[in-house]
C-alpha cells in the first residue's frame, strides 16, 4: 500500500481490508445482543424492585451506574482485550530485559561477566530481547488502536440510531439540539479510548514497581531521593498546567471574537469594498490579532516550563539519586553498569510513574463517561433492526450500487476535488519555504544552533558519569576520591544548569519564531483577501474563513509544537549518531546506509499518510458529517426508499470510516504507524547491534562502553518520535498550503496608482459611457454590451430592468468591480480605469437594497476614519431625522451596533446609510431599490432627504419597479446588458410596453 502511495494517487479499495469480525455490521451485532441481555436483566431486577422510591429504566441506579455498558463492551471484546493484556504484560517485561541483557555487556567489558557466554551472544541476545520487546510493543500498539477504533464505531453508531430512534418518536429536542449530539459523540469518544485503558490500567503499577525494585538493587535508599524530588515537582507541574488551561480559556474567547470578525468581514465584503473600508477592517482584525498574538507569546513561554520537565527533569532525578549515593557513604564508589542502570531505568520510570498518579482521575473520568452514556442508551429500547438488519450482506461490501441522497452525493464530490499527486509534492516544498521565510532565517539558525547545544550537553551529561567511572580507577586513597567526586558532581551540577538555561533559550527562540511567522503570515494573507475581487471573494468565502480561522489556528498552536518535536528528535538521532561515530570509527561506515534506508523509508509515508488523510477528511465518511445524513433520512417528505439508502449510506460511511482509521497514520494510526516504527524500531535494534559487536570486538574502557550503549539505547526512543513529528508536520502544511493557495489568488486593481485625481474631483458628477462593455460574466457574455449614453451633471436617473443583475452590473462597472472589456466609462471626462480603486469608489456612495451596518460604535459606522467632527456627524444625523433616536441611546454616538443591527429598524439603517453619503459629500450616489417590508413613511422620508440635500448631485435610483422612478428626470431602461431605451419617463410610457412591463 504505501509503494502505490508513493507512486500514484490511492483509492478506498487499495486500502488494507478489514477482517470480517471487524466490519461494522459483526461488532454492532455482537454489542446490540450483549446489550439487550444487560437490558433483560436489568428489567428483571427493576421489576423485582417495590415501584416506590426506586428509580425507572430510564435512569440507571447508582449502585451500578456505568457497569452494565462496560460489562457489555468486555463481552464483545474479552477475546481481543485478553489478548491486549498478554501483550502489554509481554512489552512490560521485554522493557526490562532489554537494558537488562545491556548491562550485562557492560559487565563483561568490565571482566565481570554473570554468565560464561562469550561477547557476541551477549549481543545476540541483547537483540533478539530489542526484536522481542518492539514486536510485542507493535502489536500491542496496533490491537489496542484497532480496539478503539471498533469500540468507537459501535458506540457512535448506537449513537445514532439513539437520534433516530427518539426523533421518529417526534422527540424534537433530540432532534434538534446538535450540542446534545455533539457531546454525544464526544462521551463515546472517550469511552472507546477507556476501554483499552481500563484493561491495561494495572500495567503503570507493575513497571513502577520493577524500575524501583532494580534501582534499589543498585542504588539503594538512595532511589527515594530523586522518587521524592520528582513527586515534590509533579504539584508545580499541575499549577503550571492550571495556569495554562487558564490562559488557554482566555485565548479561546478572543480567538472566538476575532473570528467573529471576519466572518463578518467576508460576510459584509462587497459592502466593505465598494465603501473602500478595507483599512478599517484591517486595522480592527489587526488589532484582535496582536491581543491573540500576546496571549500566544504568555503561553509560549510557559513551554519553556513543559520543555524543562521533558528534558531537564530526568537530569534533575539522576543527579540527586547519584549525588546522595555516593555522599551518603565515602565508600559508594559508582561503576559503569550502575551509571548505565541508573540513566536508564529512571529515565524508563518517569512516564509509568506520572501515570500512575494519575489512576484516580482516570477512574473518575471512566465512572462518568460510562453513565452518562449508559443513561443515554437506556433511555428507551435501540431496538437492533430498524439499522442494521436490512441490507446486512450489501453492508460488507464497500462497493455498493445504491447511491446516497442528492446532498450526501453533492458533499461527496465536492471533496473528490484533491490535488494532483506529483503537483502536491511542490505545493508542499513551496509551503515549507513560505514558513521558513515568515519565521525569519536568523531565528531559524539560532533555533538550530541551541537545540543542538541542548543535545550536545546531554550527551556531555552522559559522557562526564561515564568518564568518571574509569577515573575512580585510577585514583589512590580517599582523599583523591573525594576530590574527583565532588569536582565531577560540580561539573554534572553546571552542565544541567547550563542545559536548563540552553532549554529556557530554545523556548524563547522557538517563540519569538513562531510569533513573527505568524504574525507575517496573517497579515499577508488578511491583505490578500482584502485585496481579492468582490465575485471571487463570493465563491470561496468558506475557504477563506478556514484560512484566516482553523489553519491559522494550527500555524498559531500546532506547528511549533511539532516543529519543536522533530528539530528535537532529529537532532538527538544526529549528535548521537556522531558521539557514536567519534567513539567507534568503524560505526561510520554505517551511518550513510541508515540514513538513506531511513529517509527512503520516510518518503514513501509521507504522500500515501496525505492520501489517507484526504479521504479520511471526506465528509461522505467522516463520523460528525453523519449527522446531516440522519436528518436527511428523517425528513417529513423522504419515503421509505430515500430513507432507507440513506440509512444505507450512513453505514457505509461507519465501515469507511473504520477502514481508513486502520490504515491512517496521525494520533489515532493503526496500521501504517505501525509499520513504520516497527521499520524504525529494526534500524534501532541492527544500530545496537553492531554497536554491541563492535564493542566486544574492540574491548575499550568499560566507561566508554557504558555511554556508547547509553546512546544507542537512547536513539531508539528519538527514532520513535521522528515519523511522528514528520507526519503531523506533513499535515500541519496542509495548512500552509491553503495560505499559499490564497496569496496566488487573482487580485483586484490597484487601490492606488500614480495617477491621482483633483481633489475636489468629480465635481459635477457627469457619466459618459462611450461604446462600454464590461468584462465577461460566468456564461461567456458580456454584461454590459455596447452601452453609450451619457448622464448629465445633477440629473437624477432612473434605471429599471426586468433582472436586478442588470441593474448589479451597472453597480459593478461604476465601482469597478467588474473592468471594461472595451470602450470607456467617463465621470467628468476622466476615464476611471486610469485611477486606483480607493480614489474612484471614495466619491461614490451607494445606498444598497440591504443596508449594511458593522459592529462597533455607531460614530464609526458613519465615519470609521474620524474625518469628521462631532457637531459634523450630528448634523447629518439631523438631516436624516435620526438625531433624536440616537440621542435617546445610553451611550448615544458610541453606542454598539452589533452584527445583527437590530436596535434599528431596516427604514433607519438605510437612513442611517444615507448619513454617511452625507459625510462624504459625494457628487455621484446610487440608491437600490428598498425590500417590500420597509414602512413607506421612512422611504418617503429618505426620498425628501435626498432630493433636498442632493439636489446638485447626480442620482441614480435602481428599481425593477417602474412606478418608482417616475419622479425622476429620465430613465434608462437595461435588458440583457443592452440599454434598450434612455429618455424621459413620460415619453417612455407612450413608446410601448417595455418600460412598463
């Protein structure tokens, strides 16, 4: 599967199958009978029960709240989660034989040697105990995944069947409430994930317990010292993590405010446009921006605390555990095998440990899952048929001749639209080049630089215990030990502080980084949309609010912590590869075939994981998009047939979704990161290896052998987090892509050019049109087609036409959002082409069909520049008979207009529009027709208004009612692009009826 992914795109069938136990229609089966069980004896017992006092089927008892659902879903697992357990116990063990087998070559090349063997089965052993140990932990690790997967089918598909249950039931809250769903959906998320975890909970107890039983064979009571620390610390941990949630709470509600924004910004764009608002808007996004920009950079520095605890804890434990052995008693001399013990079996204990604290919220969380869920499910009968039964035998075959209903099959195609194979590959170098650049080269080499001191002074940490060891030798009477151990525990003290400082630096470069990128990146982007066209901005405004919402949210949060993740782990593969390299020359032969063997191995993922995570974001078989084909299935006017491919279709898309979830590779991987850590696991095992044999070949100073086999043990872990890192960072480009998608949009005209208009430019507002056609519409033909005609300066114009896109385009051409094919438009004999768009649009003003109103003060929505005084706004309030409205409004001309607008009546708002034409003191304005529900007083109102402060000014009234231009000097007549007639109303009544229809 993946050489066909690196070759050419996949489809659904070149996927690895599922085994028929597997498939949605078997597990739902199985569950669906073991549940009704649950419920026969649950109804047994509560009609044993006296009615009084004792609760109904519909609410589970406290007694055994939970149990029934968790007893079910062992009934339908037992098999494979007794499997799980074998396999876990296995991996547990092997995790301890493995530096174990280790350490005893260590001993060896001391001539202590626990058993006769000679030196090569020693490293015979110690890799086949890695082989053992990474393919127990591979099947493990797929088992589980594939658990968790088929729990969360089963219970999302009983989830529901539950909606359609209790909405056929005319139960409209159920049928309705999408958060009650959601949170649905979400508990039994969370329960799939509890079942694998509730099986295998003992397992953090058992690895606690022998890592501390074989720290206490080599260090004694002294193991307490650095258990004790690492306990002491775990509290300053949670309040750091308290603090964060508290400021990532924080940055939701500003995220969600600024995202209200511009979804209003594109949802008000051509208003924003033809009113050349553009900077205003900028400057607000901006504005919300920098405060999420500050909140980012509080929460990146507090990584700096997360970084400490993963890299500088296990130091911090090992130092004080090392420091008080050897202080306790002058005669605690440390030996290479105990060095070797003591880095890693406290670096194997910290993980276990943290989980096991954490046992009693685990449990709590599982008891509330488990009844909310339970709960859910008893509250009537599923039943098992009205799902699954029909069709079962069409169900286990994924190609299926039925089609789904007309919107599932219409999201469906909408996201077959996936780029070309080969043509991804640049997009996604492009993407990467395009962060890089934003994140600022310079941070890029200093990022390097002091990740790499932070690897380089860990190895060094390493190195000085090793190197201690040999030393300890050669040192004659107490004195000179006493001396070599307090000068080497100094030496080990400052290097950890000099690596908690390296870390404090890469945490801050890394964020100073990431927030330039940022930063950079949505300026850019939110420029180039302003900067787009009005009809190109209409066909990708749900693109365009994912781009400067979701996937700047990932560039803001998720990239640089997966940045930080593989800068990490390649590095710590690189710098050990190299101490190794300087320790054994003959190891360097080697490396350059690993490298490639690795890289070959990560290229090949790479565009098959994208594949995968295509079709799995592709609505037809995503889990949260179902919702929508169940209420399609429900709805009063589908019949039986509709109804029944729908629900046919629905859980086709279950046994998809299952499908790719076997065969992705993110978080919730099955099969493919399986593979691949098992392909870097063997590269790890063939790395200690040859390591082993070369050391028992060579038989150098036994400290040299501990550190060599500190690293190669070490560089197995760093493997691990490297196809990791690379996938999700593969994804996180997905991201970037986007952006780059959008900055080669085509854009609009220039807003300024050096071609400036006067001043007081138009000053009598003439419009001359010479032979004008505007470009081409969707269809091919001009919308405008050889229009000439000229406006006189003050007239006031009707222009009617049977479509409103006649009378839209005219708007288009004026404001040029749409260019001239050829021909000429003329406002006072100056061709508007020759302009910027800021300099033509800032003196017209249109008066739309809708008015439109942004949230902010009202003063702002009137003059958002302050251009105008107080007494100014005031005034034409007046003149608009509003001053009086807005005077009885608390805070009166800063009073908040909220998106909806509804402290105004639709009449007001077009006044309200009507002022801000006033502001401008525009020689040319444009008045749309009003809606049927706007109160005729407030029209003629606006009608006085305009004919008594306009008088001087070019109107122009745009109807598709004739009666309502009949008070206007003469009207022009459009149909089809084409002005078909141009003169006075009244000789246009008497020259036939097309004026009049």
């Amino acid at each position: 599967m993946v050489v066909m992914g690196h070759r050419g795109p996949l489809q659904l069938f070149d996927l690895l199958k599922l085994y028929n136990e597997d498939s949605v229609h078997t597990l739902c089966s199985v569950f669906d009978h073991e549940w009704e069980k649950q419920q026969n004896n649950y109804k047994e017992r509560s009609d044993l029960e006296d009615d009084s006092g004792r609760k109904s089927l519909l609410v589970t008892s406290k007694t055994n709240a939970g149990y029934s659902l968790l007893y079910t879903l062992w009934k339908t697992f037992h098999p494979s989660l007794i499997k799980i357990v074998l396999l876990r116990l296995s991996s547990d063990l092997f995790s301890i034989l493995v530096p174990i087998t280790i350490r005893w070559v260590i001993l060896f090349s001391e001539r202590q040697a626990m058993f006769g063997w000679t030196g090569y089965t020693y490293a015979l052993v110690v890799f086949g105990a890695l082989c053992c140990g990474a393919f127990s932990q591979h099947h493990f690790e797929k088992r589980s995944r594939i658990i968790t997967a088929n729990a969360h089918a089963i219970l999302s598909g009983t989830v529901y069947r539950k909606i359609k249950t209790l909405s056929l039931s005319h139960s409209s809250r159920w049928h309705s409430d999408t958060s009650h769903r959601e949170d649905m959906l979400g508990e039994a998320e969370r329960v799939a994930e509890l079942v694998v975890t509730l099986a295998c909970i003992w397992s953090s107890p058992l690895r606690v317990t022998l890592y501390l039983g074989l720290l206490w064979a080599k260090l004694g009571p002294s193991v307490l010292v650095g258990v004790t620390l690492l306990l002491v610390l775990i509290p300053v941990k949670s309040a750091v993590e308290r603090k964060a949630k508290q400021l990532r709470r924080t940055h939701r509600v500003i995220r969600e405010k600024s995202e209200q924004l511009i979804k209003e910004m594109l949802h008000k764009y051509q208003a924003l446009k033809l009113l050349t608002w553009e900077s205003w808007f900028f400057q607000r996004v901006t504005e919300s921006r920098t405060r999420e920009l500050e909140m980012l950079r509080i929460q990146g520095f507090l990584t700096a605390f997360s970084m400490l605890d993963s890299i500088c804890m296990p130091f911090l434990v090992i130092f004080s555990s090392l420091g008080a052995f050897v202080l306790v008693d002058d005669g605690n001399v440390l030996t290479s095998s105990q060095i070797f013990t003591s880095v890693c079996f406290f670096r194997l204990l910290r993980p276990p440990l943290l989980e096991f604290l954490g046992l009693f919220s685990v449990l709590k969380q599982a008891q509330q899952s488990f009844c909310y869920l339970e709960k859910i499910f008893l509250t009537e009968d599923l039943g098992t048929s009205q799902f699954l039964t029909k069709g079962a035998t069409e169900e286990s075959s994924a190609d299926s001749t039925q089609q789904p209903c007309d919107e599932c099959q219409e999201k469906q195609n909408d996201s077959d639209e996936k780029r070309d194979h080969y043509h991804f590959r640049n997009e996604f170098r492009e993407a990467c080049w395009l962060y890089l650049g934003a994140f600022g080269w310079h941070w890029v080499s200093v990022c390097s630089l002091v990740y790499l001191s932070v690897c380089a002074v860990s190895l060094a940490q390493d190195g000085v215990l090793c190197m201690w060891t040999g030393e300890a030798k050669e040192v004659q009477g107490l004195d000179g030990w006493k001396e070599l151990r307090n000068s080497r525990l100094s030496a080990y003290a400052l290097l950890g502080l000099l690596q908690a400082f390296l870390v404090c630096c890469a945490a801050y470069c890394l964020t100073c980084g990431s927030l330039k990128a940022s930063r950079t990146l949505h300026t850019e982007l939110l420029s180039d949309v302003l900067h787009l066209p009005v009809h190109s901005q209409k066909m990708n405004t749900r693109k365009l609010m994912q781009a400067l919402t979701q996937d700047m949210q990932v560039i803001d949060e998720e990239l640089p912590k997966h940045l930080h993740s593989i800068l990490k782990s390649l590095l710590d593969v690189l710098s050990t590869i190299t101490l190794i390299s300087f320790i054994i020359p003959v190891f360097s032969l080697a490396v350059c075939p690993m490298i490639i063997l690795l890289l070959h191995i990560q290229s090949r993922i790479s565009s098959t994981h994208m594949q995968i995570r295509n079709m799995e974001a592709n609505p037809a078989v995503s889990l949260t998009s179902l919702a929508r084909v169940t209420q399609c299935a429900e709805a009063s006017l589908s019949g039986p047939e509709h109804r029944a491919v729908c629900l046919k279709h629905c859980l086709q898309a279950f046994t998809q979704n299952l499908l790719l979830k076997y065969n992705t590779i993110n978080t919730e991987s099955i099969c493919v990161c399986s593979w691949v850590v098992l392909w870097f696991d063997g590269v790890a095992g063939i790395v200690l290896l040859l390591v082993s044999l070369i050391l028992l070949q060579t038989q150098p100073e036994s400290g040299l052998v501990a550190l060599t086999l500190i690293c190669s043990f070490n560089i197995k872990e760093a493997l691990h987090y490297c196809p990791q890192a690379a996938s999700v960072i593969t994804t996180d480009m997905l991201s970037l892509q986007n952006l780059f998608d959008s900055a080669k949009a085509e854009k609009e005209a220039e807003w300024t050019v050096n071609y400036r208009p006067p001043y007081d430019w138009p000053q009598h507002g003439e419009v001359k049109f010479r032979n004008y056609e505007s470009e081409a519409s969707s269809d091919g033909t001009p919308a405008l087609r050889g229009v000439h005609l000229t406006i006189l300066k003050g007239e006031k114009i009707g222009v009617v036409s049977r479509q409103k896109t006649d009378t839209d385009v005219l708007i288009n051409s004026l404001f040029r959002s749409v260019e001239a094919r050829s021909g000429a438009l003329l406002i006072d004999n100056i061709n508007i082409s020759r302009m910027g768009l800021h300099d033509l649009r800032g003196r017209l003003q249109i008066i739309s069909q809708v008015p439109v109103l942004f949230s902010g003060p009202l003063r702002a929505n009137l003059d958002p520049f302050a251009e105008h005084s107080d007494a100014q706004v005031w005034l034409a309030l007046e003149l608009c008979h509003l001053k009086e409205s807005v005077q009885q409004m608390p805070a009166q001309l800063l009073h908040p207009v909220q998106r909806t607008a509804l402290a105004f009546s639709f009449g007001q708002r077009r006044l309200l529009c009507l002022a801000r034409a006033l502001l401008a003191r525009v020689r040319i304005l444009l008045v749309e027709e009003p809606l049927h529900h706007v109160d005729p007083e407030t029209e003629d109102l606006l009608q006085q208004v305009i004919h008594a402060e306009f008088k001087d000014c070019t109107v122009l009234f745009l109807s598709q009612n004739p009666l309502s231009v009949l008070h206007t000097d003469r009207v022009l007549v459009l149909d089809k692009g084409q002005a078909v007639k141009f003169d006075a109303p009244s000789t246009l009544l008497q020259q036939g009826p097309l004026f009049s229809q």
